[in-house]
C-alpha cells in the first residue's frame, strides 16, 4: 500500500464519461504573509463513478457517527445552485 496521503480540501471533482477525478490540495501560508492562506494542488484520486456513489453514501454515515461521538460539530452548510 502506498504512504499515506494528506490534504487540507477538496478543489473540485470533474467527471468525463464513467470516471471522475477528485481533485485535493493543502493550504500553504499566503507568501505576502498576510490573509488567508492558499490552497496548493496536492493530488488527485481518480476513480470509476461507482466508487464516488459508494463513497458518497458512506460520509454522511461518518459524519453522523463523528457528531454523535463529539469528535465533530455539525455546521449547516449552503450548496451553490447550479447554473
């Protein structure tokens, strides 16, 4: 197995016919040493959209158990709407 990978976001998911890449990045201080930091690609995971289907079931799952345990808050989020 490879080394573990780390990231601080997502960046964005692209799907092209039935692959998508999800691509990560992690946050690097922003150079003129002031704002707020900026996002730096790191990797990208590329896999069949039946993976992202079963990934996307399973975090909500997680999430839950995270909220329940007190390990995370759940924050009320907006989702953009489509164009």
């Amino acid at each position: 197995m490879a080394d573990n990978l780390y990231a601080d976001g997502v960046t964005d998911v692209t799907v092209v016919g039935p692959i998508s890449r999800i691509r990560f990045h992690t946050l690097v201080p922003n150079p003129e040493g002031k704002g707020d930091p900026m996002p730096v690609p790191a990797f990208s995971v590329v896999m069949p959209l039946e993976a992202v289907a079963t990934l996307s079931d399973a975090l909500p799952r997680l999430t839950d158990k995270l909220v329940e345990s007190g390990r995370l808050k759940k924050v009320a989020r907006t989702r953009p709407t489509p164009n």
